[in-house]
C-alpha cells in the first residue's frame, strides 16, 4: 500500500471527535471576525481589532504618549541590564534572552528611540525632533495607534495562528499560492489580514510564523514586503486627501491589479530572489505537507486543522503566547519605529534629499505625457519616508491625472520608514535597510508604468 492510501485509510479510519471540530472552528471563526470582518464605524470602514484599538486610543488619548515613553524606557533600561551585567534570569530565558539580549546597533536604535520621543514630548530644544510633521506625527499620531493595535491584536492573534485556521487556509490555497508567488498557502492569510486590517497585523503574523519555522528566510522576507499591505481604510485617507473620491473604484482596482503584479515579479528577482531557503535559526523548519491523491482539498484542510487544534490543551499557554506578542512589539518595535522613523521625516522635511533623488522622474514621468511632471517627481521617492507624505505634496497639483498617479503609486510602493520600515527592521526577520531601498525602487519602477498606463484610460 503506497503512502498516500496509507494517509487516507488513516483519517478515514480515525475520525474526530465533534469537540475536536469545535475546538478548530470556534476560536478561529472568532479569530476571523476579529481580524478579516470589516464593520462600520464613526471613522469609515474598518475591522474589530482596529476599532478596538482606536476605543482605547480614545479613552486613553492624552496618557498614551507618557505610557509610550515608559515602555520605550523600559525596552532601553531592559536591554542595558541584559548587555552589561548578563543576569541569569535574562541569558537563561529563551524569550527575555532573545527579547533583551540584543546587539549593540539594535541596542542603539532603541536608545535613540526613547530620547526622540522623550524630546517630542517634552518639546526640549530641538524643534526639527519635535516638530508635528517630524517626531510630533509619530508620538502623538502614528504610534499611538501601532501601540494600542500591538496590545489588541498581539493578545488575540494565537486565535489566527494555534488553532488550524493557517493549516486550513494553507491546504486549500496552496496550488495556488504556490506557483504564482513561490509562497506556501498559509500565506494567504497574511495576505488577506493586512489587506482588509492593517499591514501591521500582517508583519505581526509573519515575524510569528518565520519565528516559529513555518517559512524560510526568502518566504517570510517575500511575505512581509509583498504582502503586508495598507487597509482598506488607508487608501480611503489617501484619495480623499487628495480629492479624488469619486475615483475611488477606479483607484483601489489599480492598487490591486499593480500590486498583484509586483507580488508576481518581485519574488523571482533579488534582493527577495536572494535570500536564503533556510528557517530562523532558532527554529526548525516546518515543511508545507503535500496534498495526498485521493483526498480532497477541503477535507485535507479540515483534518490539518483540527490536528493543529488538538496540540491546545491549556488556556494559560494560549493568554502567555498573546501576552509575548505583545511584550515583543512594544519592547522590540516601537523604540525602533520611533528611531527610523524621526530620522526619516526630518530627512524628508528639513533636506533637499527626496527632492534630489526624484529628479530622475522628471524626464520618467514627462515621456509618460504625466501632467505636472517636475513637481510630481519628488512624491515618487518621498514615500519612503511616509507613506501619506506624496499626498500632502501632491495635493496641490491641479490635474487629476496626476493626483491620481501620486495617491496609487504611494500605496502600491508598500514600504514606508515611518511606520512599515521600523516594523520589518525591528523584528528577527531577514530584512536590511539595503533590501528595503532596493524593494522600494524596483516596487515603483514596476508599478508606476502600471498605473500611468490605467490613469490615461480613466482621464
């Protein structure tokens, strides 16, 4: 008897238990409204998660900040402790050791993420730290929503990642997923999490999946920087700012048509092309099982699921789990987000930088007959400070066309320093800030002719 009938025999001659489907279906239903159900709002479109976020951004509104500080304080005091003086409890703990214990650059980063924001705070001296498009924009409007978002989705996601919804979505979709983007099927989900959510929520399911040894270096870098999109809600900001609503349609089907082309080309290309086919080396690889003949798709996703589901026998591993997501994100991420992310809006609004480096559109975007070329040049680069800063300066521009070509470039580039950049660099994924540049220009020189082509047929 061949392999594949011996898997079948199997499942059919040791069916579950109805609790075993239970456990399978109810926390990964949940797992699924809380995260992919978009729900109306007072602020649009949006997803549980995210709006429980924003509940406690609301009641919380003027402490954030200070409690911002604090946790960056700690990350800081923290991984001091753990590099000078080496105590047991820190070294001999795989979380705290891999949590605090880090380099000295990342140790830097981190140091240099609290004084921004303590300087921003406190509006100490250096107005070009603090001003309201520089750190002002991250302590009091970006971060405040990545650190009650880290809070909310960090404590919930065990209910995407622990109880087979993954193994389900990754036995359905993986003749799919597979050879179109050279991604096992699992990371659909990813996919479809920052697409409806936030591309935080995404890095946050990869960072944990990589970590865990689901996906190779090259897959989960692949992952993080094709996948880990703006929300809906986001590119909603966008077209409004930039008084295009009415092109909404228009709009976001160009988002997906370019994006889903970059998503094809650029795993086939380096830098992603480059990485690595090996796990985190704190982990063992876990290899995608192949779908058994005689078996059908539905019915081999459902038993991989509900076996994950089974490996759950204890409610306080699953509270620990979410309580670490969060302790990671807010100690490993938010000093660094605040680090990068100040230096690259100063750059950005204090320098001739991103003016400079988009020159080279100028003649680009004039040969493509794009209205307004030489003051539309500069928001094809300046993105890589700040995903909303193109809007701002292109709002301005008189022609459509134009604007129309700004607000979906912006979105489709997919990696911004302020936010998306400090994620992917404070995380343990295979990521450099040499990746993230070249991923950024090879994203814009793939899409750009995309939409600029789809603009002239709208105009």
């Amino acid at each position: 008897m061949n392999e594949q009938v011996k898997v079948k025999k199997n499942i059919e001659e040791k069916p579950f238990a109805t609790n075993d489907y239970l456990k399978f279906l109810i926390p990964s239903l949940i797992g699924i409204m809380l995260f992919m159900i978009p729900i109306s709002s007072e602020d649009g479109i949006t997803i549980p998660v995210a709006f429980l976020a924003n509940q406690i951004n609301s009641v919380l509104e003027n402490a954030i900040p200070t409690i911002i500080i604090a946790v960056m304080s700690l990350s800081v005091i923290g991984s001091f402790i753990a590099l000078v003086f080496k105590p047991k409890f820190i070294i001999e703990s795989v979380y705290f050791n891999k949590l605090l214990n880090v380099s000295k650059f990342w140790f830097v980063a981190r140091l240099l993420g609290m004084v921004f924001a303590i300087i921003t705070l406190y509006e100490l001296g250096f107005e070009w730290i603090f001003s309201e498009n520089t750190g002002g924009l991250l302590i009091y409007d970006l971060i405040p929503i990545l650190f009650t978002t880290f809070l909310i989705a960090g404590l919930f996601l065990p209910l995407l990642l622990n109880f087979g919804l993954l193994e389900f979505f990754g036995a359905l979709l993986m003749k799919f997923m597979r050879p179109v983007f050279k991604l096992p099927g699992r990371s659909s989900l990813d996919c479809l999490a920052s697409w409806v959510g936030d591309g935080t929520i995404g890095v946050l399911l990869t960072t944990k999946q990589y970590e865990e040894g689901y996906y190779t270096k090259r897959e989960a870098a692949v992952v993080a920087t094709t996948f880990s999109v703006v929300s809906i809600t986001f590119t909603i900001v966008v077209i409004s700012y930039l008084n295009l609503e009415n092109y909404f349609i228009h709009y976001y089907l160009t988002i997906i048509f370019a994006g889903l082309v970059a998503a094809i080309i650029m795993p086939r290309i380096p830098p992603l092309s480059r990485k690595a086919n090996s796990c985190y080396e704190e982990a063992t690889i876990k290899v995608e099982d192949s779908l058994p003949a005689h078996i059908s798709t539905m019915k081999w996703g459902i038993n991989q699921a509900v076996k994950k589901a089974q490996t759950n026998e204890r409610v306080s591993k699953i509270f620990k789990d979410g309580c670490q997501n969060v302790l990671d994100m807010w100690l490993g991420v938010l000093p660094i987000v605040m680090a990068i992310g100040t230096v690259a809006l100063v750059t950005a609004e204090y320098t001739p930088v991103f003016t400079i480096l988009g020159k080279p559109f100028e003649p680009i975007l004039t040969l493509m007959q794009v209205p307004e070329a030489q003051a539309a040049a500069q928001t094809m680069v300046v993105g890589f400070a700040d995903m909303f800063l193109p809007a701002v300066i292109g709002s301005g521009i008189e022609s459509e066309l134009t604007r129309f070509v700004i607000a979906c470039v912006s979105v489709t580039q997919l990696v911004y320093m302020s936010e998306m950049g400090g994620l992917l660099l404070g995380s343990k994924l295979p990521i450099s800030i040499k990746d993230l540049i070249l991923i950024f220009l090879i994203r814009t020189i793939i899409t750009l002719p995309i939409v600029v082509a789809i603009a002239h047929l709208i105009f």
